[in-house]
C-alpha cells in the first residue's frame, strides 16, 4: 500500500469500544421511550447503573481539574437535552445548523476543541429525548434547497453510538427527509450495524485523520488511523458520501513526508470512485482552552507556546491564537496540491 509506512499507521488492532465505569440516568431520562432504549443497551453490556433521584449530576468534581476530568470521562450520564438546545445556531461554514444528541467525548485528544467549551466536569451526556430533537428539526428545513445539520459539533456520535443508538437513529431519520441532510465525524471506526441503514444518501460519514506522530501521541482511546481508513472505506462501499476532516493540521517535524504517507494511505483505502470531501483544518487555540487542556494533560508535548503564533480576533473581540502568515500559505498551498493529485474528483469544503 505504502512504500515505507509507519507501523502504527499500519496497525488494525481490535476495536476499541468505550465502556464507563459508571452510567447515571436522571428521572427525567427514565421517562423518555429513548431513555429506555439506552437503558436496555447498557444492561445488557453489563455496566453499572444508578438511578439519580434528582435531575443534576452532582459528585464529580476532584480536588483538582485533573481527578475531575478522570471522574468524568469515565462516566455517562444519560439526560434530556434542555429548552436551549431546541433553539438552533448557524455553524459555518461546517453546515447551515447543528444539534446535539450528546455532548461530551469519551476520546483523550490532547488538543480537545471541546477544552473551555463545555460548561462544568467533562462528563459525556447523552439526550434521552432524541425523537424530540430529531422532530424539532423540521422547523428549520429550507423547502426550496437542503439544509444541511451537523450533530458532532460536542460529542464523537461514533464513539458511543454502542451504547446509546442514536447516531442510527439520526441516520434513519433524516433518511426520510426530501431536503436535510445530516452529517457526522468521528474517530471510532465502529461502522458495521450504520452500513444496511436505509440512509438515502442523506448522510455524510467523515473521518478525522492526521500524520502518524500527531496520532500515535495526541489522540488517546481513539481507533488508529488505518483502523478508521477501513472503516470509512466500508461506509463508502455501503453507499453513503464520505468525508475527510485532516485536523488540526501542525507543521511538525517532517510534516511533508508524514502528511503525504497519510494522504497515500486515504487513497489506497479509497482505491474507487466515490463522493468524497475534504476539510482542512490547522491548530489554534484560546488562552481559556489552553489553561484547560494544560490542566487536564500537564505532561503533554502539545505546542501551545503563543510567541510562535499570530493572533486571530472574532467580531466579538475573542482571542485564538493561529499560525502565521507564510506557514499557513505553505500547509495550504502542500494539502490542496496533494489532495488534488490523488483525488482529483473530491472537493474541499474549507481551509481555516
């Protein structure tokens, strides 16, 4: 496949499946249909189940942000999404609205864009009321072109879509749909029971992917790369449009030679025609994420250094620190001539 790919990228170990060591359903969750659904799934895996007698998860915080982060990626709570979430917003330029079936990711990304975002304890909560938010839906449809729904703007759907079902579920819904179209993204690779869904084409299933170095050290309790090649290669075969998100993009050590063995190992996976996309996306963070993430990973090797960047301001007078100006030409001018290349079919969405 490759002339000399690394071993790891190489590596198809088995499936990794995130189990919590503890799942806490709240009143409100028990009495959703949904929420009975999941609670069959998790019996059935055998894990720990408590029933709160209240609606807040209380009990997670350590004494420092670390124990709290542990305590809480190790835990699902399952919850009824509130009154807020019924209310859309834009997220261009990734689609035209998102909506939550969880928030939370069981994955240790050393880079987590969700670090500052989420308010309280890590925990991941998955939403009992799913057939509500899908229903809510409707409101927002456009009926004179698709409206397009992005559901993993807080949470990997795949990475806990064995416990709870709802990615499925998402996928069957908006296979019923004239004008929406859903798409998701993931690090799992635990494809096999979306691929006989009927999806209509509806669905886009995209993959994060970096170089092996970025991978093998960043992204803890994720599929491997390959691992995630393969499986996007079965959804592709099953029918369903794909896409890559290669994020965050660093200029690493050797970065054109590790960023051209990934894109050969994307190519040799896809070996066939398909509806494919790419996003591309480079590092950046907040001076809020950075506290954060130097908290819940203090011997990390990520470059969170802000005398190397440039800095980015929002309309809001937010801070995000990027790269500068000739480093972002480069990886721009590398990733849209190589892509080109081996997949000249393929579109870019965005570079940002």
């Amino acid at each position: 496949m490759l002339a000399n790919p690394p071993q790891s990228l190489l590596a198809t170990n088995q499936k990794r499946l995130w189990m919590p060591e503890q799942v806490l359903f709240t009143p409100a969750a028990l009495n959703e249909d949904w929420g009975q659904q999941i609670l069959a799934r998790i019996e059935s895996l055998g894990i720990p189940v408590q029933k709160l007698k209240q609606n807040r998860i209380t009990g997670l915080r350590g004494e420092t942000e670390r124990e709290t982060y542990t305590t809480s990626k190790r835990t699902l709570a399952v919850v009824t999404a509130p009154a807020s979430q019924f209310k859309l917003t834009p997220i261009p330029p990734s689609a035209d609205w998102q909506f939550h079936l969880a928030q939370g990711c069981p994955a240790h990304c050393q880079y987590c864009y969700l670090a500052g975002s989420l308010q309280g304890p890590p925990v991941i909560r998955a939403y009992a009321n799913l057939p509500e938010i899908l229903d809510n839906l409707k409101k927002y449809e456009n009926s004179e072109e698709s409206t397009s729904y992005e559901v993993s703007c807080y949470t990997d759907p795949l990475g806990i879509e064995h416990l709870t079902g709802s990615l499925a579920e998402c996928i069957r819904y908006f296979g019923t749909r004239d004008k929406a179209k859903l798409r998701w993204v993931t690090k799992f690779d635990n494809v096999d029971d979306l691929l006989s869904l009927p999806h209509d084409g509806n669905t886009r299933c995209r993959f994060s992917i970096n170089a092996d170095s970025i991978s093998r050290t960043l992204e803890g309790g994720t599929a491997s790369v390959m691992q995630r090649l393969q499986a996007i290669r079965k959804l592709a075969v099953a029918g369903y449009k794909i896409g890559f998100v290669i994020a965050p993009i660093m200029p690493i050590e050797n970065w054109h030679e590790e960023y051209t063995q990934l894109l050969d190992a994307a190519k040799a996976a896809l070996d066939f025609d398909c509806d494919l996309t790419f996003e591309l996306i480079t590092h950046r963070f907040t001076p809020g994420s950075k506290g954060v993430l130097q908290q819940w990973y203090p011997n990390s090797k990520l470059d969170l250094d802000e005398s190397t960047r440039s800095v980015k301001r929002n309309k809001f007078g937010g801070v995000k620190y990027v790269y500068d100006k000739d480093t972002m030409k480069e990886l721009r001018t590398f990733f849209e001539s190589a892509i080109a290349v081996r997949f000249p079919k393929a579109e870019i969405l965005y570079w940002t």
